[in-house]
C-alpha cells in the first residue's frame, strides 16, 4: 500500500464555500482524498525525529491527521512527553498542535456527522473521526483521522494511558533528570531570602548550616525557628518559619491547634527598618457559634503587632486580618469548625473581607473564557474564523444587531473581575503595610490559595528586590512552593499521599471530563461528543490559581512598565514550563513531599532552564524588560501603591490570545519595535567597539613605523655622514700613498692597483688579478674596533718567491732603505707572515698613524 500522497489540490477550500454551506458540511475535506488512501502501517520504533527533547520517546502515531483549526494536514505523534504534530512533509513542528501532556486538561473523542447540503450515503461519505484536545494554555484543538483506521484510537489509548501516569515517578520529569539544568537545594535559596528579610543579607545559607540546624538567626524583632524542620508542626509548612523573637517554640505549638491543617501565623514578609510586617495563616477553628477562642494564637498575632520604632511608650501598631474569602462562605464554614476571627479578641484589629471567591469558581471562570476565545478568535477549534460563522455579517462573533454579544460573554466569564479583586486585595494590603506601617493577617480557608495570590502579590508591590529575575525566584519559591500551594491537586499531577501506613500512597486530582460547548456552537450541529477521556469527573481540586496570579503580575507590568526587569515573554514561558511539568519544581503539594521524592536531585530545574535561555542572548532576550533600568533612580524603586481607578484589567494578549488570535497576540507593538531596535542599537554597540579597536590597532601600527622611519632616517643620514668621512679619508690616503711614489687605481668592480714609478721589477713582474686568485691582506693597526671602513692595497703576483716577504719589501715597499731597514718600523710588516701579502690599511687608524719626520728625509 503506497504512502498517503502529499496534499497537492483540493476541489474547494475549507474556506472559500459558502457560509450556509461551511456549517452545515465543515469538515467535508476532501483534499486527502479521506475514503480512497488508506495510510500505512509504520513502525513506531523506526521513528528517529531529530525534534524530540532528551529521553522524549514516541509511543503511539498516526498519519495523514488533520488540525482543522488551521486545515493543515501532518503527522500527530504521542511521546512520554507531548502531543507532537508535525508538518506533512517537511515534518516541522506546528506550535499550535503540539502540546505537553501535563497541559492538557481534557480530550474527547467527537464525530461529525453528514449534514443536509452536502449529505451522501453513509457508506460513500462516512462520519469524520475526530479528537478534541483541551488545553490548560487557553487552546482548543481538534485533530481530524482518516476512517477505518484504528490511528485515532491508538492515539486515544496513548494518552489515556500517559497524560495522567498512576505512579508520580512515571511522569518525564522523572524520566529526563536533571541533565544540565540542575541547581542548589531550594532550602539553601528560602534561608538566604530569611537572611535578606532580616537585614542579614550578607550571610550565605548552605547545607551544612541546614544539616546542624545553626541558621536560627534573629534581628530586633524576628527570629527564624528550626521547630518545623521535620514537619511535625505543621506537614505543609516548610522547615523553616519566622516568627516573633521572644515566642517561643512550645508557645507555636499550642497555638498551632487552633488553626486549620496547624498552618498557624508567620512571617512572609518583614520591612527590616520599620519593623512592618505581612503575616500568613489559615482560618482560625473558631466553630458554629463564632466562640472558640486560643488565648496562645491571640498572643502569636499580638506577637506580630510589634511597637512601633521611634515612637516613645508602649504604641502599638494596628492589626488588619484580612480574610480573602466572601463573609457568607467565612459564615458557612463555621459549621464545619472554621470561621473567622472577632476584632473583640484581638487587640487594636479590624477584619476585613475581600470577597474572592474560590478554586471552583476560579475553574469555571477560566473554561468559559477558553471558550469565548475559542467562539470568536481568528483560528477555532472548528476551523473557521469568528468573521465566517453563523453565515452573515458578522463582527466579534456576533450579529451586527447585537455587536455587544462578544463583549457581554467575555463578561458572563467572570475572569477579568477576579483578577481585579486580587489585584484590588493586594493593593489594599500593600497601601497599609507601606502607609500605616501596619501588621496586616491573611488568610482565607486552608491558607495555601486565595492568601497565596494576596501576601505574594503584595509582597511584589512592596518589595522592588521581588521585580527581578533573582527576586521573582525566591518571592515564587518563598511564598509558593515553600508554604505548600498544592500544585500537584490543582495541576491534576499524581503526588505523594503521606498519610497512613503508606508514605509514598498516590493521590491523584483528574482534570477531565466531557467538554461542554457553548450554545453558540451547539447551534451549529457540527460537533457530537461520542466518549470523554476516562479521566473523566464532575467534581475535582484542580484550578487555575498561579496562573490567575500570574496573570494579575502581567496586570501589574502592564501599569509599570519601568518597574520590572523581566517581561511578559518571561511570564509566558514560566506559566508553560509550570503547565508542562517538564521540570520538577512545581511538582507535588509541599516542600515535604518534593523532599520525599528527591525531586530537587532528580528532576531538572526549571529556574535554570530560564536563566540558560536568557544567557544564550544576553541583555537581548526577550525576557528581560526593555524599559527597566536599574541604574537610573525612579519613582517605582518603592512600593507600589495603584489607585482603585488603576486597577482594571484587560485579557493578557500574550497568553490568552496567542492561540485564538495569534496576530492580535502581539498587540504589544511598541515593545517588539523597540526590542528590534535595541538590538540594532547593541549590534552597532558592538561594530563600534571593534572598529575603535581596528582603528586604535592602525594608530598603533602608524606610530610604529613612524619611529621605524625615524630611526632609519637617522641611520641614514648617519650613513651618509660616514661614507663622506670615508670618503675624504680615502683622498687623502690616496694622495699620502701617491706622495710616496706609488699610483692606486681602485676600478669599479672592487680592485685595486698600484703602481710604483721607476721600478721595472714591479712594472714587469706585477699585474692585478681578479679576487679568485690568492691573494694576501693585512689590516693596518686601528685605533678604534669600531671602525668598519677600510681600503685594501693588494699586491698579487703569479710566481711568488719563497720568501714573498723580503721580495714584496724590497720591490714594493717605499720605506725600505737600502741596508735592509724600515723607515716604518710602527707598520708590523714583521708580522705578516706567510699566508697574507699585501697591506691593509684602516681609514680612521691611518690618520692616527704617528708618522716620524725622519720617514721622509731624504737618505
């Protein structure tokens, strides 16, 4: 059986039918030729993808798969890690249909039946098989399969069996390791934030100091306790606390049964100068009837309410507890032994309500408003776009006569007036630990949700340290991971039990069920749901509450462009890496149960995996803030205190419409543009430094030669000096030498003759001969070593007598006298030997020759 053939033409485009008739027949694709290719069978191990991430495996395929949101045709592969869909072809990856496990929230199995207008027998036109894919990232995908093909159930099983492993060591944080992101303990990273919060930021936490336990280290008015270091205080509090100086440890543990799940009041954040302070609890077990006191809790929290510096007597700062739920939800948990607390018990209080509601409702909020941009965005879940549907005029997915449809479901969400209320929350609170130097308590039931988003998110207004790279980390591992946000039950991830008699027991929070579609796309007919996922549940734990807060942090940056270093790109990135569970950070409920399954050792970091990408950029990446500098004082370098009027709130373009409206998802314009051209602005940096090297290197090289001509101009000259010495001392040896009766002639070559007048003997028996012949020479005694210029006078001969010297002298030499005698006895002819012959006289020694008078007498 061939290979499905590529998609070359097609008899009408899924969008260019008529409008009527793309409802009614949307998925009549015809460009793969659905009822006459059947796809061939490949092994799943002879797939070698060059996409796939370190111990990625493939588990299951299909071919010739459709994503109908944007009608193209690829290959879907499912690994230990993603859904993977790749282009037909050139097997590139596809961004939209290509989604981690962990991120998906739901998948269904849906068939489209045949429709009235373009409705043929069944057995010529059968029903489309398709896959619904629901994402915790804002998408809806569908993947269309061919029929009578078992491609769809294979892939089907392939998930059901790997989007939710049974066993928490299954899932491929596990299996990948730490590779190359691994990073130190985070109980060494939560001490040094301590230390920072106590004025101790010079100090460095280290394993050591954690294994003997000598990192109780106290200020003024906190100290940092060891009391939880096993987890017996409390089991979703982390081993370290900061609680009131003089409080002792017995005190925390009476006063810890009067809280929910023990998780009694700390310190998250402290001003280390004003002594302010942000403190962290749950509910107070307070009962049905609002009248259950704790005289050691009431103490704890008068603890937190320290006098306030500078101000003489006892003054007491005033206490704000403030309950992040609705009054009427704090009332109904009263019949179940929680509650709220009375003012009348705590001295110098006011409580106050701030009305979020919770993780349920949080839930619903965010799968409508995954709806409504599903409805109208650009690319749907259906294929086609908001502008195409229903069939006439349209605007945002709405009638022209009901142009506010869009906007009234974007309402009906709710989303958009929850993250106001946390932002409005922790303005509040922020205002009042900033202005009045006030204690403020937060809690809401369990204290590890709502109080999470609220003392976070205040901290962040409060503290600039919190709005960088390094101060984010720790805000998030602080006041997230360390005081047990239950990741695992809100993500859906199995986790680590810790009760009874099986520590390592697997509770696991399912986040699928069936898809409930809108009416809007009820009314089209098109999609029949056929099963849900077996994961399926009507009720579970799982909310979008660190997205949500995370979403009220781009609110923020948003207000403050100047404020942050890092940019939304970042937050992007963090929320996926949190959704994906590729790494171990985010897994598990609490600092106890990552402690119980290693994961720090064995899993990657995920903090490391984004401070690798940043480095792989430089200041250019998109993570960091274009408009954030920290070297030029603002008026953002303190708290933070946005008025009410601020606090309103848009969809996050970057995260909640990159998938709906992938174009629309860039509305942030002005800051590509400016990322743009910050990196022309670097790369010009850049050939500006290296063109004032290359020209500091020239300048370098210019002087260089220049002392170079310098010297040789000296040398030169210096030269030239020398060779008019030289040459006057030759003329004026040539004319002693001629006035002693003998003629020189020095010819061009470098020969030399002389001739004695008056002497046959020399005149028949001497001649010049070419240097090759022997010769002899000898240099007359110099005055200076230095002198490098010398003439030579040579006498050859063909037949030398045996004894050359008395023959040269008495033929040639004219200071010979006629008994024998030298007139020249300074001369060293005695010397001479009988190897050389001839006379060599040094230009400068000449004329220093003592010359005596009686030399030229006439005998």
């Amino acid at each position: 059986m061939a290979a499905p053939k590529p998609r070359t033409t097609r008899s009408r485009s899924h969008r260019d039918v008529p409008d009527l008739e793309k409802m009614d027949a949307a998925y009549s694709w015809d460009a793969l030729e659905w009822t006459k290719i059947e796809p061939v069978t490949r092994s799943v191990s002879r797939v070698n993808l060059d996409c796939l991430l370190e111990a990625e495996q493939v588990i299951a395929e299909g071919y010739g798969v459709v994503l109908v949101n944007t009608d193209e045709a690829g290959t879907l592969f499912v690994t230990n890690f993603r859904l993977l869909f790749l282009s037909e072809g050139t097997m590139d990856v596809i961004s939209l249909g290509t989604i981690p496990l962990a991120t998906i929230d739901k998948f269904n199995k849906i068939v489209v039946k045949s429709n009235a207008i373009s409705r043929q027998s069944e057995k010529s036109s059968p029903s489309r098989r398709l896959l619904q894919v629901i994402g915790k990232d804002m998408r809806i995908i569908v993947f269309g399969f061919r029929p009578r093909t078992k491609q769809r159930r294979n892939v089907y099983d392939a998930l059901s069996r790997c989007m939710k492993p049974a066993r928490i060591w299954d899932l491929y944080a596990f299996q990948c390791g730490p590779s190359k992101y691994s990073n130190t303990d985070p109980k060494v990273r939560l001490l040094n934030e301590y230390f920072r919060l106590l004025g101790k930021g010079s100090l460095h936490a280290s394993m050591s100091m954690i294994e003997d336990g000598s990192f109780t280290l106290s200020n003024e008015f906190w100290r940092i306790t060891k009391i939880n270091s096993s987890y017996t205080l409390c089991q979703t509090y982390p081993f370290a606390l900061v609680v009131p100086k003089h409080f002792s440890d017995e005190e925390m543990l009476q006063a810890s049964t009067f809280r929910a799940r023990c998780r009694l009041p700390v310190v998250s954040w402290c001003n280390p100068g004003t002594g302010a302070v942000l403190a962290r609890s749950s509910q107070p077990l307070v009962g049905l009837m609002m009248n259950m006191r704790s005289n050691t809790d009431e103490k704890l929290v008068a603890a937190l309410c320290s006098n306030l510096a500078g101000v003489r007597g006892s003054s007491r700062r005033k206490l704000y507890i403030a309950d992040a739920r609705p009054r009427k939800n704090a009332l109904a948990n009263g019949a179940m032994g929680g509650g709220s607390e009375s003012s009348s018990n705590y001295f110098q209080s006011e409580i106050v309500f701030f009305g979020i509601d919770n993780i349920h409702a949080m839930r619903e909020s965010l799968t409508r408003l995954r709806e409504y941009l599903d409805t109208h965005g650009e690319k749907s879940s259906d294929g086609m776009s908001s502008f195409l549907r229903h069939g006439g005029w349209t605007w945002g997915g709405g009638n022209l006569s009901s142009m506010s449809a869009s906007v009234s479901t974007l309402g009906d969400s709710g989303w958009l007036i929850h993250v106001q209320s946390v932002l409005a929350g922790s303005a509040w609170i922020a205002a009042r630990v900033a202005l009045e130097k006030a204690t403020v308590l937060v809690h809401c039931s369990d204290g590890w949700d709502r109080t999470t988003q609220l003392v976070s998110l205040a901290s962040l207004l409060l503290d600039p340290y919190y709005r960088t790279f390094v101060g984010f980390q720790a805000l998030v591992e602080k006041d997230w991971l360390a005081f047990g946000h239950p990741f695992s039950d809100r993500s859906g991830m199995p986790t680590i039990s810790g009760s009874g008699n099986m520590p390592y027991e697997l509770s696991r929070q399912s986040s699928t069920g069936s898809f409930s579609s809108s009416p809007m796309r009820q009314s089209s007919g098109a999609f029949i749901s056929q099963a849900s996922s077996p994961h399926a549940q009507t009720s579970n734990n799982c909310s979008p509450i660190f997205l949500q807060w995370v979403d009220c942090v781009s609110q923020l940056l948003r207000m403050y462009p100047f404020a942050f270093e890092f940019s939304s790109a970042f937050l992007v990135d963090l929320l996926d890496c949190m959704l994906s569970c590729r790494f171990g950070n985010f897994l598990c409920n609490c600092e106890k149960e990552r402690q119980q399954c290693a994961v720090s050792e064995v899993c990657g970091c995920l903090w490391a995996y984004l401070a690798d990408l940043r480095a792989s950029e430089g200041g250019s990446h998109v993570h960091y803030n274009l408009f954030y500098d920290p070297t030029i004082p603002t008026k953002h370098d303190g708290a933070l205190l946005p008025p009410a009027a601020a606090l309103a709130p848009t969809l996050w373009p970057q995260f909640h419409l990159r998938w709906a409206c992938p174009k629309e998802s860039q509305a942030g314009e002005l800051e590509v543009r400016c990322r743009k051209m910050a990196i022309q602005l670097s790369e010009m940096q850049k050939d500006k430094e290296i063109a004032e090297r290359k020209a500091q290197e020239v300048t370098a090289a210019m002087e260089s030669l220049k002392l170079e001509l310098q010297n040789e101009k000296q040398l030169s000259i210096s030269a030239r000096n020398v060779a008019k010495s030289a040459s006057k001392e030759c003329e004026a040896i040539k004319r002693a030498i001629q006035s002693l009766g003998c003629k020189v002639q020095v010819s061009s070559n470098g020969y030399c003759t002389v001739d004695i007048d008056g002497d046959p003997m020399k005149k028949s028996n001497q001649k010049s001969h070419p240097a090759s012949r022997r010769t002899s020479h000898r240099s007359l005694p110099s005055a200076s070593e230095e002198n490098d210029l010398s003439l030579s006078i040579t006498v050859t001969a063909d037949d030398v007598p045996s004894n050359p010297l008395s023959h040269i002298c008495e033929a040639l030499c004219p200071l010979r006298t006629r008994d024998g005698g030298c007139r020249w006895p300074d001369a060293g002819c005695a010397h001479l030997g009988s190897q050389f012959i001839g006379m060599k006289a040094n230009f400068e020694a000449f004329d220093q020759l003592s010359i005596y008078d009686g030399y030229f007498k006439p005998e």
